[in-house]
C-alpha cells in the first residue's frame, strides 16, 4: 500500500503544475496590477478588497510561502525539527542590507545596481543578491549542522533554538560587534535598492509587479522542492525521516543527507531574507524573533508537513491571519458591536491551537502527503508494536 | 549515532577514543579559558566580582527549580517541555495577584509573611495543576506517537500559556510591591541583600524536599521505575499513569515556588518572561545533566553564576549579550558532551 502512494505521488509531481499555478498567478497579478486601479471597479469591491486582502498582505504572505517551503524541506522532508529558521530569515535579510543599500557609505561598489553609480555603499544587482543571500544562508546552515547533526531530534531542536537567539541578537547588538559598526543596531537598515526588472526599478510600493516576482520565487522554490524529493537526495531524506537507523542500514549517508537539507532550506529562508527585506524596504533587527520561527513551524504543521502544497496554503492562511485578517476582523468586529477588543493580540493563542489541535487530531495537515499520513499514525494503530519500538530508542 | 559511554580510561572503538579525546580537550582548553577570565576579573576588581557572584547565584537558584521541572520530565518520558518556562510565567502572575491583590498585603510584616506563606501554598498547588491538566490533556494522547509530534505540542501549549499571560498580565512588564524584607548587610566590603540570603532560606529546604521525595518514598521508586522501563513498571504493578502525573505535578510545583521566588525578589512581571527564563532553566538542567536532580541544581547554580558574572563584570561581554553566552553554552554542552557534568552515562542503541 505504501509503495502504491509513493508511485502516485511520483507521477502527481510532473510539471503539469506549472501550468495550474501560472494561470493562478496571473489571475491574482491581473487583479491586483489592473483591476483594483481600475476605475470603473465598483469603490465597494476596492474597499472589501483593500480591507481584506491589501497588496501589502499578499505580498509578505507569499514571502512567508518561500520561508515555509524552505523549512518544509527540513522538518517535512528530512523530519528534523528546526526551531530556529529565523536566523536565515535575519541573515539573508541583512545579505540584502550590506549589498543593496547605502549602508556601507564609506565604498563605493556598483554592480548592475539600481541606483546611480555616484551614490555610496555596495549596490549589487538584486537578483544576484538573491543567489548571494541564499547561499551565504546555506552555508550558515552547513556550519550550524555540522556539530550538530549527530544529536538526538530534540536536542538538535533546541541547538537551532539557540542559534535562532543567538545570531538575531548578533545584529541587534551588531551596532558595535567587537568595534564594527555590522547592522546599524536597533536602528535597522533602512531603504534597500529597488529590483531592477530591464525596463522599470521596483520600489516598494509596486505592489503588483513585485507579486509577481515573489510568485515567480515561490514557483522556483516549490519547483525545487518538487524535483529535489523525487530524487536520490529526496528519497534519501523521506527514508531518514521514517526510520534512520534502517536508512543508514541500506547506506544513506546520514551526515551528508541531513547537512544537504539545512542547506536547501537555509538557502530558501536567505530567498526570503532577502525578497522581505525588499518588501518592508530595510531591513530591522526587532522583527527577527523566536515566534517567527514557530510561526513558520505552524504554516508547515498546518497544511501538511512534506507536502508543499499544503504548505503553501498553510502559510497564506496563517500569514494573513497574522498580518492581516485578524486585525481586520477585528475592525468589523469592534465596529458592528462597539466593543474595544484587541483582535491582534490573539495571533499567539490561534498559533498555538494551531500547533497543538493538528498534533492531537490531524498530525497530517489538512492537505496530507499520503506517506507522512501512513507514518504518523502507524504507531498508533499497534500499541504493543510502539511499546516494542521504545526500547530502540526511537 | 552512537553515544559514548566515557569512562576514566579511553577505551572502545576507535570512533569512540576520539569522542572522549575531543571531550577532554574541549572540557580542559574550556575551563581554562573561564579560569583565566575569572581570575584576570577578581584580580581587576575583587569586590565587585563577589557582589555579581552572589546576585547571579540568587538568579541561578530560580533557574535551578525551574530547570528541575525540565529533569524530571525529561527523565521520565524524554519530552522537552517546552510550556514550563511559561508555566513559571504564569506562576509569577499568579502569585503577583495573590499577595498584593487578592490579599492586600504590600509591605514586609507579620500579616506580610502570613501571605507569602500561604501564597507559597497556593502558587505551588496552582503550578501543579496546570501542569497535570497539560499532560493529561495533550502530552498523555501522543505518548505512543513519534518524537516530533509532542515537541510542537509542547512548543504550542508554550504559546498558549504566553497568550494566557498576555491576557492577565498585560502586554506591557508590571511593578509588584514585595513582601520579603529588603535591607542589606554588609561582610566586609561586600554588600548582600536580605532577599538573597531569604531567597536561599526558602529555595534550599524545596531542593531538598523534591530530592528526599525522589530518593526515599515509595512515590520516588516509582518515578526512577518508570523512567527506567514503562513496561516493565507496568508489569511491576506501578500505576504508570499516575506516576507521571504525578511527576509533571512535582516539577509544576517547583515552577511555582520559583515564580513567586522570583516575583518577590525582582518584582516586576512580563509575559514573555517564560520564554527566555525557560531555556536558560533548560540549559542548566543539560549542563547539569538531564535527568539528574542535583545535576539541575548544579546547573541552575553555575548557569546563573556565569551570567551574573558576564553581565557586572568589568572584563566581559555585557548584558545585551547575555542570552548569547547562554546559548553558546548550551551548543557547546549539547555537542561535546550531551551527557552533561553530572549526567548518568548512557549507551543508546541507536
């Protein structure tokens, strides 16, 4: 039975997606780059629109998207628990900081940037930041999980928890770091280079062609995820997840498997770090906390773990409940009844129901990949069997 | 992955050898480093450095009870219980309110002491129940389910109990009149304050008390039963479900003596207070040695030691990186030795 899901999984991730997911894409470009300017839109559609899905929200939902494919990779595929993500997030995010913007005032590098070549600081093109965030970022998570991977699975989720804590503290005391001047402090980096796209600069209130870029980034995230997991590397992490010892067994190396996917994922927190920074135009060292991370681990529980489409959806949902829906809600609420209640303040009790009501009743996700949802629950349909497994150490 | 069990002469595999090489090299070069540190500080400023120890050691004897919350679970069915940092929160909230509204008292005096008494009661019984309903409600279903599926429930429940604090202490850190006389007195040069010195008077007897209760009673044998073998205690006629019940209500009630510890010596509450407090508890329960008792006393005690030092010191990081230093210690611990100074040494199978 097993082997009948993996097969149809196999032949589910063709590339026919590509064609549903670019047709989604361009309807929601469309709406948002033509019609909501529109002036012949009714000024109530506008209004419900612009309340319950501004362009802002939808734009930082999808950079939520590429952060919770990334850890997708790590906690879905690989099965490792990674408590700290935020501290790609914050490295790429910084990546976007030192090489599109004026801080480093005192050079002067120009490199197919967007700005004129008389301004000071290094401006380097955006897409190549891109590439230069996500791999600093992957090497980050080589160097966090080389001494680390030989842990047990909670030791080694408390580790990326103090890295999470460690390396967000680095840049927000990073105003003076050993006498360097490395993230401008609590001040933050503010205004990073617009996206040059040939003919137009981004800025950041082209809310419409820059959906489009961060669709374009998720496509090539969930591309990667999809290709990556029906390979060599990929059927090596979903063995690791179910059972290391027996993939080790059959001569998975494990080092190098489990290293493989904190860079992959690493690589996409630095695509997000980056695609963020140029969102909220700077890049600030407050922003970068311990509950982003569970955030992130929400998103992937919620919609499935190793499923990216589940996560995909797992993570608009969530985003635009944290971003924007409930805070919305909360205006319609408080104005229809006159009460005075802080809707925002809720997004810590819905995420943690979140994570605990899935973990009790739906360990799956409500888009479950067939195979986690036959390992999830198979201790459970033998009890003598997980009493047995005990003793293993499992 | 195989864990090694060290033992005084290097002995095993080849693979193994090397572990306990890079072990003792890594222990000795470590604790030379904070040797010399120490040193060049209390050649530079001796008074000082006594006055930072002793406020770090009242700091670390909190994070002590609470690290001994993460132990005992830990021993006994191995989840790192994320929510007890929270559960410590909400504890200091807790007996915020019972003293200075509940009861009305605010100033240090008989009916003072009267409150904090009672209060010591109530918090204790407050943090034990909390800590049995988490179990029985969330923990107790997934115990047959695989690793990762506790540990997010546990770091949910760590929300949940973070949004409880939010609602009931407010968003923003409040001011709590205390109870516990405040004065100093002087040996020497040094000055320690009489919260300390109470804090230690009330925190001791506790450590005992939890460390008898595990060693000597029948309701202790139990415990080390389970946490050894759950089928095997189940087959030895021991209730294997009130046992750990009984075990998340022992380290609640130490969270919540430590909250109101800690709520009456540094008076004020915040509601992400868990979050940080928690994983330096757990860090000190990992350095000690998790699963041992004394080895999260000791932790408790040098974790709190070492920051008190890092942050009053004239040659050291600072307090903006105090949490950093934390955390490199934990890294340092969990990756060269997993077992922890005092930790009982296991050979895993696996």
């Amino acid at each position: 039975m097993a082997k009948a899901s993996v097969a149809t999984n196999v032949t589910r991730s063709n590339r026919k997606w590509i064609i549903g997911y670019s047709i989604a894409g361009l309807v929601l470009f469309i709406t948002y780059q033509f019609l909501l300017p529109w002036d012949g839109l009714p000024s109530g559609i506008y209004q419900a629109v612009n309340q319950w899905f501004p362009p802002s929200a939808i734009n930082e939902s999808l950079v939520y998207v590429i952060m919770a494919l990334g850890l997708n990779i790590v906690v879905g595929y690989a099965g490792l628990l990674d408590l700290g993500y935020v501290a790609f997030w914050a490295i790429g995010g910084y990546c976007a900081g030192w090489f599109m913007s004026e801080f480093f005032y005192f050079i002067n590098v120009h490199f197919l940037g967007s700005v004129p070549a008389e301004a000071p600081g290094i401006h380097i093109n955006f897409w190549m930041v891109l590439l230069i965030g996500g791999f600093v970022c992957a090497l980050f998570g080589i160097l966090i999980g080389a001494p680390t991977l030989r842990l047990k699975s909670d030791y080694l989720a408390l580790v990326t928890l103090g890295f999470g804590e460690i390396i967000p503290q680095v840049f927000f005391n990073g105003e003076n770091f050993f006498g360097f001047n490395i993230s401008n402090g609590t001040r933050g980096i503010v205004r990073v280079d617009p996206i040059p796209v040939g003919v137009k600069n981004l800025g950041p209130f082209d809310f419409g062609w820059k959906l489009l870029i961060f669709l374009f980034l998720t496509a090539v995230m969930v591309f990667i995820s999809l290709r990556l997991r029906r390979g060599r590397l990929g059927r090596a992490w979903l063995a690791i997840r179910e059972d290391e010892l027996a993939a080790s067994m059959m001569g998975v190396p494990l080092m190098r498997t489990k290293l493989a996917a904190y860079a992959v994922g690493a690589f996409a927190g630095g695509l997000g770090g980056v695609a963020f920074a140029t969102h909220v135009d700077g890049v600030y060292a407050e922003r970068f906390n311990f509950t982003i991370s569970i955030f992130l681990l929400a998103m992937v529980v919620l919609g499935g773990m190793g499923n990216v489409w589940g996560v995909i959806l797992g993570a608009f949902v969530l985003s635009w409940v944290n971003g924007n829906g409930l805070s919305a809600f909360g205006r319609v609420y408080n104005d229809a009844f006159g009460t005075k209640i802080d809707f925002a303040s809720f997004t810590f009790l819905i995420f943690g129901l979140v994570l605990i009501l899935m973990m009790l009743f739906k360990r799956e996700g409500f888009l479950p990949e067939s195979r986690l949802k036959l390992m999830l629950n198979e201790d459970e349909l033998d009890e003598a069997d997980a009493s047995g497994k005990k003793k293993v150490g499992k | 992955m195989a864990k090694v069990a060290e033992a005084k002469t290097f002995k095993g595999t080849p693979g193994q050898i090397r572990q306990q090489r890079i072990e003792r090299i890594g222990a000795i070069s470590l604790s030379g480093i904070a040797a010399v540190w120490m040193i060049a500080n209390l050649i530079k400023a001796p008074e000082q450095f006594a006055q930072v120890a002793i406020s770090g050691l009242r700091n670390g004897l909190i994070y002590a009870l609470i690290a001994l919350g993460y132990t005992l679970v830990y021993g006994i069915i191995e989840l790192i219980n994320f929510a007890h940092g929270d559960l410590f929160m909400l504890s200091a909230v807790f007996s915020s309110f019972f003293i200075t509204y509940w009861l009305g008292a605010d100033q240090s005096n008989g009916y003072g002491w009267f409150a904090f008494g009672l209060c010591l009661v109530a918090v204790m019984i407050f943090g034990a129940v909390i800590n049995v309903l988490i179990e029985r409600f969330a923990y107790r279903r997934l115990r047959h389910a695989p690793r990762l599926a506790p540990l997010i429930t546990a770091v949910g429940m760590s929300f949940l109990l973070n949004f409880i604090g939010l609602k009931w202490n407010g968003s923003t850190p409040r001011q709590w009149p205390t109870v516990i006389p405040s004065g100093d007195i002087y040996i020497g040069e040094i000055r320690i304050s009489m919260i300390t010195i109470w804090l230690f008077l009330i925190g001791f007897p506790l450590l005992v008390g939890l460390n008898y209760l595990v060693t000597s009673t029948k309701q202790g044998k139990a415990m080390r039963a389970t946490s050894q073998d759950r089928d095997a205690s189940t087959l030895m006629g021991i209730n294997v479900n009130k046992t750990i019940a009984f075990t998340f209500a022992l380290g609640g009630a130490m969270a919540g003596a430590a909250g109101l510890l800690y709520q009456q010596s540094i008076g004020t509450t915040n509601y992400n207070l868990g979050f940080q407090l928690g994983l330096i508890a757990f860090t000190s329960a990992v350095l000690g040695g998790i699963g041992n008792l004394w080895g999260a006393v000791l932790g408790g005690l040098l974790i709190g030691l070492i920051q008190g030092l890092n942050d009053g010191l004239p040659i050291a990081f600072g307090q903006q990186w105090s949490q950093s230093v934390v955390f490199t210690i934990l890294i340092i611990i969990l990756v060269f030795k997993p077992a922890g100074l005092l930790g009982k040494t296991v050979t895993e199978k696996v």
